[in-house]
C-alpha cells in the first residue's frame, strides 16, 4: 500500500483542520464545566451541644450523603477528592425530641463553607436517636508501655499514674461494661533512667460517651540492678500433727536481681521460704522450697536448693 504524500499547503490545511477540532473540543469542555450541577459527596457528620442529662445512642451510621451544587469543575474534583471536612450538625434540640432534621441546620452549616461547597440537600435528611439515662462511672487507667531498657537496668518500683481513676459518662448500658480506660502507648528505648511524661488517654469510638481527663502523668523509676545472694532459712509449714521434724538443709542461697540503691538495706529479714510438709503425706519424699515473701523490686534469679530433705523423729 502506497504512502500517501501531501503537499506543503496540503499538509497546512491538515494541521489547520485538527487545530480546529481540538479548539473546538476545548470550548465544548469549558462550556461543559462552566455549568451548573448537583452532584453527591459523602460526609462525615459530627455533633455539638450534646445533650447533657439525656445519654443517647445514633440508629444510623455517622456518615450521609451530601447533595452540593457548584460547576463542573468542583464536580469533577469531587469525584477525586474525598477529603472534605466533617460537618457538624448541632443536637440542643434532643433535650426534648428524638430526630434532627438535617434539612433545617443547612443554612447555619452553610454559614460556616465557602461558596462552592454549599450543601443544598442531605440523604437521609433526619437522624433518629435512641436514648438510655446518663451513667457516671470511675474506672482505673490502664497505661499501655513499649519500653526496651538498656542491659542491668529494670523497672524498680510500680508505675505511677496520676490521677490513677477517670470519670466516664454515657448510656448506661455501655458504661457497665467499661472495666478500665487504656492510655496511648508509651514508646521508650534505651531506657536507663526514670520515665516521666504525659499520656493521652485512647480517644472514645462512640459519641455519646465522655471521658475526663483526656490525658494523665506517669512515671516508672528505672535503676540499674545487680545480683546479690543471701542464706535465707527454711520455714516449716503444714505439720498438722505437730510430728518432730528436721529439715536439710536448715538454710537455703537465694540469688536475686536487686536496684543499686538498696543493696545495702535488703537483708535475710526481707525474705520467708517455706516447705510444707503435708506434701510428704501425699508421698513426696523431699519437700520443694517456695519463697512467699520478698521486696516486689527484686527478682528471684536462682534458689539452691531447690528442694530439700526431712527427717522424722520418734
């Protein structure tokens, strides 16, 4: 098949007819956007003026159908832009009903947008709401750590949080269930001294409850530990019928993990270990060492021996 070849003014003719197509195409898109159009977005709804002796629960989700008008270009980038800011819809009238009619706050919500991105209708233009009595509760606060500690230092002492309590309020049928709040997570690594600082408190998922305060003040103490060993005597529990009973041996080492700090103060006194010797009615012939008592800063690290022998006497 031959080529076809176009002369110099051929070729003008050409070019000067597809520039036209294209400037034509060009105008028709600009008319086309220049015009006026409804067109749907999704929005987010949030709420002010909450009532606040009447706990309340949304029967529908949190999120309507929003009929704006504006041109064609707004249209357009609606279709790629979902990141319109929540619009928030005002609940004093709960007080005394069980509806909001979107429809009627429009015009205080449109007060607050600019001009192309005024809402003209909503789908569905009423929210029901389902509404229980108000509960007041305290629950303890649960703080969430992720903490890595440099090698020989540990937590030396519980964690402190202030206020330890916080008071939450909503549908009774949900606050009930509510044993604790937890905080955000408190991220440390490296750690070889005392952690402080402020958490927030995880933010709530449901509208209708309120939390206070929405954040508290920690503090961990972090020391470096070493080992220390110690005799520690061997107690004699569970002889119900009083038999003469020796043990071997009478003294047990305990090794344990223990704050820099308090090395020197931690003594056998600190310390209770006990056999108890109903096991040897059940038919143990050696009696396991339990250590009931010791400071809740250290950490058992070994215990020799860990079971020991007792002798009858008639």
């Amino acid at each position: 098949m031959g080529i076809i070849k176009l002369s110099v003014a051929e070729r003008r003719r050409v070019s000067a007819f597809f520039t036209c197509i294209l400037i034509a195409i060009g105008a028709w898109i600009l008319a086309t956007l220049s015009g006026s159009y409804n067109f749907t977005v999704r929005q987010t709804l949030t709420f002010k003026n909450t009532p606040q002796k009447r706990a309340f629960h949304a029967l529908q989700p949190d999120t309507v159908d929003a009929i704006m008008q504006g041109d064609g270009w707004h249209m357009l980038f609606a279709r790629f832009n979902n990141n319109y800011e929540p619009v928030t819809i005002d609940l004093h009238t709960l007080e005394h009903s069980n509806f909001i009619a979107l429809n009627t706050q429009i015009a205080e919500i449109n007060r607050h947008r600019d001009k192309s991105h005024r809402i003209i209708s909503f789908n569905p233009d009423t929210l029901y709401f389902d509404f229980t009595n108000r509960v007041l509760k305290r629950v303890k606060v649960e703080p969430l750590l992720d903490v890595a500690y440099l090698p020989q230092f540990a937590p030396s002492g519980k964690i402190n949080i202030k206020p330890a309590y916080v008071t939450i309020t909503g549908p009774g049928n949900v606050i009930n269930k509510i044993t604790s709040w937890k905080t955000d997570t408190l991220k440390v690594t490296g750690a070889n001294n005392d952690i402080r600082g402020k958490l927030k408190l995880q933010p709530v998922k449901e509208g209708n409850i309120n939390i206070y305060p929405k954040s508290v003040q920690v503090h961990l103490p972090v020391e470096e530990f070493t080992e220390k060993t110690l005799r520690i005597p061997v107690n004699l529990v569970g002889n119900l019928h009083y038999y003469n009973v020796k043990v071997f041996p009478q003294y047990i080492k305990v090794t344990f993990t223990i704050p820099l700090s308090r090395y020197a103060e931690v003594d056998q006194d600190f310390f209770e270990a006990n056999a108890n010797f109903a096991l040897w009615e059940q038919g143990y012939t050696v009696l396991p060492v339990n250590i009931t008592r010791m400071p809740a800063y250290c950490r058992i690290v070994n215990v020799v021996p860990r079971n020991i022998d007792f002798l009858i006497k008639k």
